[in-house]
C-alpha cells in the first residue's frame, strides 16, 4: 500500500508530511533544509511506497501568488523531473501556518517549543495533506 507524501514548501525549511498506508491519516513527518529536500524524498521514496506528492500552493488571502510562489513553482518542476512516474498535486495553502501555530499553542506546548519554527513547518505540512484528502479522497 502506498502513502501520499505532502510538501510545505519553504525558502529555508521545507515541512514535509505524509499518509499511513490505508491513506486515513495525514501526519507531519519532518522538516528538511530546503536544499537537502530533493536528496531527502528520493531516500524516502526508495524505503516506501509513494503514490502522488501534493506540493502547498502559496496564495495571499486575495488568491494572488505569494513572493515565494516562482521558487515553489520551480521546486514542482524539479520534483517532477525527477519522479516522472508519480503525480504532483497543488494545494492551497492559505492560512495553514497560522492554523499550525493555533495548533500548537492549543496542544500545550510549552514557550519554547511553540517558537520551534521546524515544528510549524511538519504540522502545516500535515494541514496541507489533510485539506488534499477531504477535497479529493471523501
């Protein structure tokens, strides 16, 4: 059985989140240096099966592109490049960083892990794959 992996895609940390095998459940899995991403889901990839990638759209509120939009489109097509036989969706990520720190803030966790920037990348990550679920597994 397969996992759908999802990307938060950032500048200098990239948040990466995944399925479990029945695709019922999207967990945040890690956060990975951004220049290291591409190494990282090539190992990933050749330990599990990945079905598709679904790759965080960056939007502002207004549904205009973010600043980041052309290095994230950038990143989409090297992924695709180098997983030709696997599908990478885009989803709309507005709002899924301040949802994770929401998140966060309400687990109780403490100050300092609350700051962990690495720790809202993974849970925004695991926003992204669960909005890709509802839209297109329910």
């Amino acid at each position: 059985m397969s996992r759908i992996l999802a990307i938060d895609f950032g500048l200098k940390r990239t948040g990466i989140a995944v399925t479990d095998p029945l695709k019922i459940i999207a967990s945040g899995l890690t956060t990975v240096p951004t220049g290291e991403v591409l190494a990282f889901l090539q190992q990933y990839c050749a330990e599990e099966e990945v079905e598709c990638f679904v790759v965080g759209l960056p939007l502002h509120p207004d549904g205009n592109p973010a600043q980041i939009a052309p290095q994230c489109d950038t990143f989409v097509e090297q992924l695709r490049k180098l997983f030709p036989d696997k599908p990478v969706y885009r989803q709309d990520e507005r709002y899924t960083s301040n949802e994770a720190k929401r998140i966060i803030l309400e687990s109780g966790a403490k100050k300092q892990k609350r700051r962990d920037k690495s720790l809202v990348d993974k849970v925004a990550a695991a926003l992204i794959l669960e909005q890709f679920m509802e839209t297109n597994y329910w």
